[in-house]
C-alpha cells in the first residue's frame, strides 16, 4: 500500500459504517467477554489526540471502516461529533477481510496475563500520573483506593487480589533472575 | 312496534332472563316438594318422568331427547346425556404434544333413575318432540304456584335459574346443564372446569325437591377429581412448561450456531407468547401493537386483539413486566450492533422502541418484517401464532383457582348485554383486574417458566 496515498480526515460518526467484509471481525469483537469490566466513556472533549484512527475506505457518501475501530465499541455516541480517521485507497475485498481479523487478533495476543490481571492493572493505576478523579471518571468506577478501583473493575475479590500481587511479585522476581 | 321498544327489545328479554330469589313468580319449596312428589308418584307414567326431567335439568324436551346427543344409562341406573355445547379444536405438532387440561371427548350431565328411565324410554320410542312437550302441558294444566301463576312446562324448566345461586351453582354451570346456549356467555367457550363439582353442585340442586332415596344412586357414580370438561385447547401447567421449553431449547441451539437472527425471532415468540398468556391477548399478527400500548411503566397494557369492540386495558402482571423490560434492554443492546454495520436494521429497532411501528418484528436476513407475523422454520409451529391456546389455558387456569367470573370476563374483554363496568353505578373497581392478574401472577410462578429472560430460570 502506498503510504503517501494515506490521509487524515474528520468524519462525522453518522457518515462511519463498518466494511461489509470486516463485519464478521467486528461482531466476533462485540461478543467478546473482557477480562475488565466495561464502561463506555464519553472521549473527552478537550482530549487533542485520539489514541487510535479508525482505518477506513471511502464510499460514496460513508465511510467503510476496515479496521482500527475501538472507539466504535467503546464510545457514547454523539453522532454528530467528528473522528479523525485514516482514509486508505481502495483495498481489495479479500485483503479487507484479512485486515480486520489482524487487527482483533492482534488486540487480544497483547492481553494481560489473566492470573495476574488485577494485580498488573492496579500497578498500572499506580504508575500513571493521573489523579484519583481522574482514574475514576475514566474508568467509571469510584471506590476509596486505586485497589479497589483496580478490584472493582475485573471483577475481583480482596483475598485473590492478593493472592494475585504475591503471585506477580515472585514471578517478577524469577523473570529478573532469568535474565541476570 | 315503537323504534325505541324495538332498540331496547334485546335488553329487555335479558333482564327478563335474571331471575332473583325474591321473585314472586318463583315456585316456593313447599310447591316444588308437592310437585316432585306429583311427578313420582307414578313412575312408569312416561310424561311425569319427563316433566321431572325438565325440572331437574332445565332443559327444553329437544335437549333432554333429542338423537343427536348422546345418551345411556349407567349399571346403576343412573343416566350420562351429553349437551349440544361443541368446543373448537386445534392441532398441531408441538400444540397435540403438550398435555391439555381436558383429556376425553364426552362432556355430559348425570340423571338419576327417577329422570334417566322415562328419558331413556322417550328416546327409544321416537316420539315427536310437540307431542310430547304438548303431553306434559296437558299434565301441569290447572296447576298453580304460590302466587298464583300458572306452573306450565317453561316455569319447569326455570326453576334452576331461580335456585342455582342457592347450591353454589355458577350460572356458566347452570347454562350447562341446562344446555343453554353457547354463545350466552362467551366464557363458555374457553373455561375448563371440573366435572366433579358440576355435579356436586346439580347434586345439591335436586336434593331440594327429590327425596334422599332418589339421588343416592346418583350420588354413588364417581367422577374422578381430575376429570375436567370443556375446552380442548387449554393446556394443563405441564403443557404450558413444554411448550416455552420447545422455545428454549431452540434458542440454545440458535446461539449456539451463532444465529443472531433465530435468536432473535425465537426470543421474541418467547416474549410475545409469555405475554399473550398473562394478559390473554388472542393471537394477532400485530400482537400488542406499538410500544406505545404498553402504559403506567408497563404495568398496564391495552390490548385490540379482534375488532374495535375488543379494547381493553388491563393490567401486566409483575413476571409478566420483567420479561417486557428485559426485551427491551434486549432490543437497545441489539440496536447498537447495528449502529454501524445496518442503518436500515438500525432504524428499524429504533422505530420498534420509539413506537413508530410494531414493537414485536421478525426479522429475516436482509430486514425486518412490519410485524409478528410470517414465522418461519422451526416457529412455523401453529402454537407459537395462531392457535389460541393461551386465553384458553390462563382463563381455565383462574377459574379452578376460584376468580370472579364476571371480572375474568371484563378482564378478557367479554361485555355482556347489560354490562357497564365504567357506569357510574356499577361497583366495578379497577382494583378487580389487578386481583386477577396478581391470581396470573402466582399461576405463572408456579410454573417453570424462566423469569424474565429465556436463558436464566
């Protein structure tokens, strides 16, 4: 593909509809259960820069997005708010296809070590530099500490959560070992 | 005749029908005790027994000898004659596997010796009817009651309008043993009621004026406490449960082919056939209408199942709410699949949830249809949208558990002649159809049908 083809573009939500041939990928997505309890958040208004860019094809008067569409599953829809997506040219139907199964498989090879989710999330939580309103109203979930957020939110009972942060403490500290 | 004695003839003959204990034409018991003991006297005398048997039953001579209705005489002596009452039938195969509540063809009264003997007898000799209704005038002529009236063969046979109230007797029995019409009350085409305290209860009423020694032969043939007459499409609690498990069963396979649009129409005919049997709504292709007939937060819904005439509100039970606003949920969850991927499915569910159109659609691979009808595949079933099995069931159902007769039929949209439950005068209250649909409530609790969404019990 040739990339200097690729261009930037705001589009009304209303003027987005998912490629006939990345459909499957993208309903296989929506029936995915998720380690983490979902919330659909607003985007931020004022947030400058989208963290991912819809890929899409024109058509006519849409937009036919073939991959790259996590906004779509998360958001709470404004439909007229614009999006910055990457307009691509025209792409064959099989490659299509390909494409939008790469890009969900490609999403759930990078998940999370499931034993240790809640443990690796509440590091997380920590390590950012957001303040604890700012966890909560990003996550939608308000509790005392960023433990409990980090329980809350996959779902995870007091005694596993510890349980989970012995287990990824000696499994961090065997992984350091082995590459010393 | 005057146009307004013409417009309220109708009204008129039905008051005349009501026939109150403190009707002075009414026979007293002394006068029915002198009677019956006249009528006995003779037992081989054919046109007594007959004038007995009018008076025990009710009936007119065509109903009590008439060769189109079945009759014979028990070891005992006792008689089984059957009446002309005919209910409608249905069939198919989900429909002929579900378990009914009435299980034999025959629906019939039982006669005791005194009264089964000259009917027999008249039966057998194929006497004509007028002469023998002509016989027992002859027989009652110069016969007086208490105030003086005339005892001819109607006053005979009215005596059971005047009494039945006494022994308990529903006047939906008292039409049947008296093989009335039909069509007098349209209960009478959905109700099945126990065979046991029928005659109970026509037991009772005889004892009034035959003597103990005449009715004990009769009161000696069991009828078995299970053994239910009337309509054929009422299903017992077990059938109910078979037909919603066909439903679930189906739908686990749907979701387990991943077939979105199965699950979708089966879990709709799951939630239109669970309402349907809550607030006996007939089956219609625009079943429920729009969302917008759905009132009060759901707790109420108005129903046109048949014509104009047919409107009715009445409550929703509360499992019957659960289960329309889990759809409802359902149907928002589903529209956003379609956000971006089907604008047409989109705005279809969107019509479906702002009441711009039907609330129930089947939907197919490229659309969804205007309404409930055209169920296909494994739906196709007759069970599931046209048989009327649900009113049938759920009437039958509240009346073994003992409801209000005349507010089940408000409740099911029957209006008698005189009937004004909204008039100023009638003591009607509202609060009678929520009765009614707590009593559907615990009958649906009772069952094991899931709670509000077809995958959780």
């Amino acid at each position: 593909m040739d990339n200097n083809r690729r261009q930037m573009i705001d589009v009304p939500l209303t003027r987005l509809i998912i490629h006939p041939r990345a459909q499957p990928a993208y309903e296989f997505e929506l029936d995915l259960q998720h380690q983490c309890m979902q919330q659909t958040q607003d985007y931020p208004s004022d947030q400058a820069l989208q963290l991912e860019y819809p890929q899409v094809m024109p058509d006519n008067s849409s937009y036919q997005v073939i991959a790259g569409w996590s906004q779509l599953l998360t958001a709470r829809y404004d439909m007229n708010k614009l999006l910055t997506v990457i307009c691509v040219p025209d792409i064959e139907s099989p490659v299509v296809s390909n494409t939008a199964w790469r890009y969900v498989l490609s999403r759930m090879l990078n998940q999370v070590h499931h034993p240790t989710y809640c443990a690796q999330l509440r590091r997380a939580l920590e390590k950012s530099n957001l303040s604890h309103s700012d966890i909560e109203e990003l996550t939608g979930v308000s509790a005392k500490t960023i433990g409990a957020i980090a329980r809350k939110l996959s779902r995870t009972s007091l005694s596993t959560s510890k349980r989970q942060l012995q287990k990824l403490q000696s499994e961090r500290i065997e992984k350091m070992g082995e590459q010393l | 005749m005057s146009g307004r004695k013409q417009k309220y003839q109708g009204k008129h003959q039905k008051r005349n029908q009501k026939r109150p204990q403190s009707s002075p034409y009414r026979l007293t018991r002394s006068t029915l005790s002198e009677l019956s003991s006249f009528l006995l006297s003779d037992p081989d005398d054919l046109t007594r027994g007959l004038a007995l048997a009018k008076l025990a039953t009710g009936r007119n001579m065509r109903s009590l000898v008439d060769a189109s209705l079945d009759f014979e005489i028990l070891s005992t002596g006792v008689g089984k004659l059957s009446n002309s009452w005919r209910y409608g039938v249905a069939s198919s195969p989900i429909f002929d596997e579900a378990s009914k509540l009435v299980t034999k063809d025959d629906n019939y009264i039982l006669l005791p010796p005194c009264v089964a003997k000259p009917t027999a007898q008249a039966r057998s000799q194929s006497i004509p009817i007028d002469i023998l209704e002509s016989r027992v005038a002859r027989l009652l002529a110069g016969k007086r009651g208490p105030s003086g009236q005339l005892i001819t063969p109607n006053a005979l046979q009215r005596v059971i309008d005047f009494e039945f109230t006494t022994v308990n007797m529903t006047r939906f029995e008292r039409d049947f043993i008296a093989d009335r019409k039909m069509n007098d009350n349209m209960q009478n085409f959905y109700a099945a009621f126990s065979a046991k305290t029928l005659h109970k209860h026509h037991t009772d009423f005889m004892a009034l004026f035959l003597p103990e020694d005449e009715i004990e032969a009769y009161k000696q043939t069991s009828i078995p406490d299970d053994t239910l007459f009337g309509s054929k499409k009422a299903l017992s609690s077990h059938g109910v449960e078979y037909v919603f498990s066909q439903l679930q069963s189906a739908l686990r396979n749907a979701l387990i082919k991943e077939d979105r649009i199965a699950a979708h129409n089966i879990y709709t005919a799951y939630v239109v056939n669970l309402l349907q049997f809550a607030t006996m709504h007939r089956p219609a292709p625009d079943v429920f209408r729009t969302i917008g007939a759905f009132l009060d937060d759901f707790n109420q819904v108005e129903i046109v199942d048949k014509s104009d005439s047919s409107a009715r509100l009445v409550p929703v039970c509360q499992r019957a709410r659960q289960v329309i606003l889990h759809y409802i949920d359902y149907l928002k969850c589903y529209q956003e699949r379609f956000r971006f991927t089907n604008t047409n499915n989109y705005q279809a569910i969107d019509d479906m949830l702002s009441g711009r159109s039907n609330l129930f659609r089947i939907q197919t691979a490229s659309t969804f249809l205007p309404n409930f009808d055209h169920l296909r595949g494994y739906l196709s079933d007759a069970v599931f949208r046209s048989i009327n099995w649900h009113r049938h069931t759920m009437a039958s159902l509240l009346i073994q558990s003992d409801v209000d007769r005349d507010v089940l039929a408000a409740f099911m949209g029957h209006r008698q002649a005189l009937d004004s439950p909204t008039k100023s005068s009638s003591t009607f209250r509202y609060q009678q159809l929520l009765d009614i649909s707590e009593r559907v409530d615990h009958i649906m609790e009772a069952l094991a049908l899931p709670k509000s969404s077809l995958m959780s019990k």
